[in-house]
C-alpha cells in the first residue's frame, strides 16, 4: 500500500467523499495522477501533499506518523485524539 494511498483513504473517511473522481476535484489533480498515487506508480508533489494532509484535517507530524506507519495501524487511519498516536 503506497504511503499517498493512506492519506487518500484518510481524505476520504474525513470528508465523506467516496469517489476517487471527488477526491481529485476537492484538491484539483485528474482522476489518473490520483490513480497513480494509489497503486503507487507515482508519489504525490510537496503541494498536492499538502492539499491532501488539508483536505484530511490532519497536521504534518500526523501525516508522518500515517505515512511511516507499518503495522501499527492496519486499517490506515490515525485515530482522532492525538492521545492514542504511537510514538515513533
């Protein structure tokens, strides 16, 4: 699973949007770079990034934590109280 892919799926829990195609207008990329980001064929710019990490809620030190993550979190989202974060 790409470290974008979490992210995506996080934007999606957080917004209620469902589609890829929703995804991609609320940060404004085509519905293929998004696709790519998801199987992994390509990462996410800095800036699209951020969008995603916007669109989500979540701050940068969360992102990293979600992105880095291996098993500690199976389902790939972060909880939402910054209580329940594993420290890396």
């Amino acid at each position: 699973m790409s470290n974008t892919y979490r992210l995506i799926e996080l934007v999606k829990k957080e917004t209620g949007i469902e589609s890829d195609y929703g995804i991609a207008k609320l940060i404004n990329v085509t519905s293929q770079k998004l696709s790519n980001w998801k199987t992994g064929q390509s990462e996410a710019n800095a800036i699209n990034t951020l969008k995603l990490m916007k669109a989500a809620n979540i701050s940068i030190d969360d992102a990293l934590k979600l992105m880095t993550e291996n098993t500690a979190n199976p389902s790939g989202v972060l909880p939402k109280s910054a209580e329940n974060l594993y420290i890396m």
